[in-house]
C-alpha cells in the first residue's frame, strides 16, 4: 500500500483533463492531489503548444503522477484514483453487483464514444470505420437501454462512469440527442456542482 505521497494531476483548463478535476472534485481527494496547470496544443481555438512543464510524452492531458508512476488516459487515470483512494462511492469494488457494467462503460468512452463523437462532428463516415466502432444512433441506444432500467449507467447512483461518458456533452452540447430520457441524464450530470466548481477554476486560468 502506497504512503501518503502527494499525486500531481497535469492540467490544461478547458480540455480533456477537466473531467479528472471535477472527479477529484467529487472523491473529495482535493487534499491528496495537486492539480498543476499546463499548456496543450488547441484545435479550438487554434493555438498554444507542446509545454516543458508537463511530462507527458506527447504533450498531452490528463497525466497523472504518483511518485514513480505514470498514468495516461481519462479512463486509466479514473480506475487509479477510484483504487488508490476507495470508498469514495465514484466506483463499484471488485465483486460487487454491476462491477462488469461498470468497468464497460469507462472503456467504453474511449473505445468507442469518443470516436464516434470525433467522427461524427469532423464529417467522417467511412465503412472501415463504421464497422468497428458503429456510430451515434448505436452509443444512444446503448445509452438509452441503460437508463431504461436504471436512473445512471451503471445502477441506482451516480458514478464515475456517469462523469466520464457525459463529459463529452460538456464540450459538444449540439451533439445531444432527440431522446427525453438520454438528455434527462446528461442535465443531471452536468448540473452537479463539481461541474460548476471545475468550470469556475478553468475559467480565469484560460482566460489567464
């Protein structure tokens, strides 16, 4: 079991890495990370750049570092925080009901969602691709079989699943659907206030 060594979480405001400061946000985990900001390269609106302050090996965020570890990717970076500090309630433990849907939805987003929404908002629809990774109307369905059973993804309370999959609406609100119930789902994510206290501390650091 690691000591209660310091995690420094790399940050570029506005981006990706958000969702990883409104998840510390929610663990209540403030005290045993340092969020540090850093600069990225931005399509939207172009500009900025590789920053030698952050030692992810592309330039990228989120990066998580805890002493000698290394941890890249949303969906890598929530399991590990979810392990390194449980309890939280933002996950569901090994051999609990509904650990299995859980842990499919969170490689879901990157192995399928957010390469459907890319995709989807550059124009792209290719059969190769199509193929592999389906498209929206397949991710909404998914969705919607989910909340027709249950009020989050993964069962009766919110988790990090919920955090992640609904992030992407956050920087692409007209990618929401024509479905009542899906939407109901993403206003509810949203409006937690660990969205608002995120979007409150990004704000004057872009702007900065």
């Amino acid at each position: 079991m690691k000591g209660p060594t310091m995690l420094t979480l790399y940050h570029a405001p506005n981006s990706r890495s958000s969702r990883i400061v409104t998840l510390i946000d929610e663990m209540g985990v403030q005290d045993k990370v340092q969020i540090r900001d850093v600069e990225i390269h931005r399509m939207f609106p172009e500009g900025g750049g590789p920053d030698p302050a952050n030692p992810h090996p592309e330039g990228k965020v989120p990066l998580l570092v805890d002493g000698e570890e290394m941890i890249r990717e949303s969906p890598a970076i929530i399991l590990y925080l979810l392990e390194r500090f449980p309890g939280t309630g933002l996950g569901i433990e090994p051999g609990a009901a509904r650990r299995g849907e859980f842990l499919s939805w969170i490689a879901y987003y990157g192995s399928v969602f957010e390469p459907v929404v890319m995709l989807t908002r550059r124009g792209i629809d290719d059969p190769f691709l199509r193929d592999n990774y389906r498209g929206l109307p397949e991710a909404f369905a998914a969705f919607r079989r989910a909340l027709d059973q249950t009020p989050w993804l993964a069962g009766d309370r919110y988790t990090a699943a919920d955090l992640l999959l609904s992030s992407a609406f956050g920087w692409w609100p007209e990618g929401r659907p024509d479905d009542p119930v899906i939407c109901d789902w993403i206003d509810r994510c949203l409006a937690r206030p660990s969205v608002a206290r995120t979007m409150a501390r990004d704000q004057p650091a872009l702007a900065g």
